[in-house]
C-alpha cells in the first residue's frame, strides 16, 4: 500500500491531506510545530511507501531531516 500526503507547511503549522491507495479515502488533519512529538507520531503511523510532498520554504529543513529518520525513501 502507497500512502501519498500533501502538505501545506507554514511556520508554526502544517496541513496534511493523505489518503492511500487502499481505501482511496482522503484524510486531513492539521499540526502544530509546537508539539513535535505529535508531528513525529503522525508520520511513524504509516508503514510501507510513503509519499510526501511539501512546498519549498525555507523553515522546513527539520521537517525533511525527521521524514528521513522516520521513514524509508525509495
């Protein structure tokens, strides 16, 4: 199962829609960047292939350096 997410990342929040193509269902559920340990136990749910993409900005360079801790790029 691939899971594909789109994020739409600000500075203090993100807004994530994911769906997988299991179900085909389209989910959504906003972070904030001051709990980053509910940001790292939203991406460590999934297994598999990951998908993920974001927006360029300059304030994502920790978000990048966890995806790659948390999950397998292939």
């Amino acid at each position: 199962m691939t899971v594909y997410c789109g994020v739409d990342f600000h500075t203090r929040q993100q807004l994530i829609k994911w769906c997988d193509t299991q179900d085909g269902e389209i989910k959504e559920q906003r972070l904030f960047h001051d709990s980053l340990d509910e940001v790292r136990n939203f991406y460590s749910q999934f297994s598999g292939e990951v998908r993920v993409g974001i927006e360029a900005c300059g304030y994502s360079e920790w978000f990048e350096r966890m995806l790659q801790d948390l999950l397998t790029f292939t």
